[in-house]
C-alpha cells in the first residue's frame, strides 16, 4: 500500500519541472491527480514557459503507475480559472486531500520592469492564495496544504534581488517570504479541524527555470555571455554542501512526507530542501 493510497492531490505549476515531479511522486505513492497549469508564456518572463504537450506528458507518466488525473489549462493567477479547474477534478475523482500550491516564474530582467514585478508576485504568491482558498471548502478534516517556497525566503540580499534595478528577481524573493508569512497564518486557522499546511523550501533546483539564461546571467554578472558551464561553477556557492543543485525528485520527497498521515502532527513548518543553503547565510539563534 502506498503512503498517499487514496488521496486525491490538488498540484498546481503541473506540466513540468517540480510540480510534474511532485505529481507523478504522490502517484507513484498512491494518489489520485488534480493537475493544473497555465501552459502559455508570461511575456516579462525571459524563458519559456511549459505547454499543452507538456501538461499531456504529465498526464502519460501519472497513468502509467495506474493512477487517475484530471488536467486542466489555467492561469493561478485567476482565482475564477482555479476553482473550475479543481471543481472539474473533484467532479471525476469525488474530493480533494492534499494542496501542493508549487507554480512559480521567474522574471529576471523582464521589461517592462514593473510588469515583470506584477507578473511574479500574481503568479507566484496570489498564486498560492488562490490554490488555498478555492480547495478549503473542500477539504477534509487530516488534510494536508503544502506550498512551495525558496531559500531566497531566507536571504536578505540575493544575486537575484535588485530592489529598483530587477523587479522581476526582487519580487520572486519578496513572493517566497509572503507565501512562507500566509501558510504560517493559515496553519494555526485550520489546525482545530487537523488540516495542517506547511512550506518546503528548495535552495537551486535542476528544472528550466534554473536552466535558463536569465538565471546564467543572473549568477555570472562578471561574464557578457555566460553559459550553463560557466553558471555551473557559481551555482555552488549558494549552499554549504558542495554541490550545485538539488532535483526536482528531492524536493518531491519531502512533499510526499507532507502529503502523507507520517506527518499528521507536522504543521507550521518551513522545512527548507536546501544543502546547507540557510546555514551559510545565517548565523545560529535559540
């Protein structure tokens, strides 16, 4: 038997990267899939986006460990999209068990600058709102809310973070910290019923936001052209263990811990994925 047999999980950013993986873990592990993903690009956001055929890969991998999805094109950012998205799965599946609010971008250096701003905050906080509030009518007593953070929740100053000069970069981190502040909030709201909600914390993570030369640049202002090679030697300095990245896999093991009844007293928890990345840029405090 699986560690989530029988939930329904609620996974949103679906189509690729983490939130493709998160859902095809929970699968693996038991769960029924309510996918959802915007599948078209942000125009401030420098890299592309995921598409329909990706949403549909998503689909193919899930099934094929014997598991159910309902995936639906739409934008978090638009509260009216998500509640029909999820009220089109629950249709099929019969309820919802587990939130896993993960959609993310990263507008770095998007023009016009203040719309790249706009467009991470919307999509990468309100995002996670919208994702909270259309399933909490819907949830059980014992269910479980998991949002996707960032170790830049936890910096003060970033190599992404420009306050004026990089919106995009400076919003992303800003919309990590208010999304860590409102499941915190959410948590104690919902704790009486045994609903827990919790936010895990990936440092860098292989998927293509990462892998994209917005990010190359972002890590490698000395060079007019980096590439991921010449990225790949600073991506390390970013956490203490040595290694440059996290996979998608590691961050959706936690997730599945959080997803399952092995975590029914775990709530209120920023649990950071991250190699040591808190521990290099923050000094220790009882």
């Amino acid at each position: 038997m699986g560690r989530v047999e029988g939930k329904v999980a609620f996974v949103t950013g679906a189509a690729r990267g983490q939130g493709r993986s998160h859902a095809v873990r929970l699968a693996e592990e038991g769960a029924d899939i309510i996918a959802v993903d915007m599948c078209q690009d942000v125009a401030s956001n420098k890299y592309p986006l995921a598409t329909p055929d990706d949403l549909k890969e998503t689909v193919r991998l899930v099934e094929q460990h014997g598991r159910r999805i309902v995936a639906v094109e739409a934008d978090v950012r638009e509260r009216a999209q998500l509640a029909d998205a999820l009220r089109q799965g629950i249709s099929t599946l019969g309820k919802v068990d587990v939130v896993v609010a993960n959609a993310g971008i990263m507008p770095l250096g998007g023009e016009p600058p203040l719309q790249a701003w706009t467009d991470v905050v919307d999509t990468n906080f309100l995002g996670v709102v919208n994702a909270v509030h259309v399933a909490l009518p819907h949830l059980p007593d014992g269910a479980s809310i998991i949002a996707i953070g960032s170790a830049a929740a936890f910096m003060t100053h970033t190599r992404i973070a420009e306050p004026g000069v990089n919106p995009g970069g400076v919003g992303y981190t800003y919309a990590k910290k208010a999304l860590s502040a409102f499941i915190h909030e959410v948590a104690g709201n919902v704790a009486p019923r045994m609903i827990r909600a919790n936010v895990v914390h990936p440092t860098n993570c292989n998927t293509d936001m990462l892998n994209s030369e917005p990010m190359y640049r972002a890590f490698r202002k000395d060079l007019e052209n980096p590439t991921r090679e010449d990225a790949l030697k600073a991506f390390p300095a970013q956490q203490a263990m040595p290694i440059p990245y996290v996979e998608p896999e590691d961050i959706s093991n936690a997730v599945l811990y959080l997803a399952s009844d092995e975590s029914r007293y775990v709530t209120g928890l920023q649990l950071r994925v991250d190699a040591g990345s808190y521990l290099k840029f923050h000094d220790f405090h009882v």
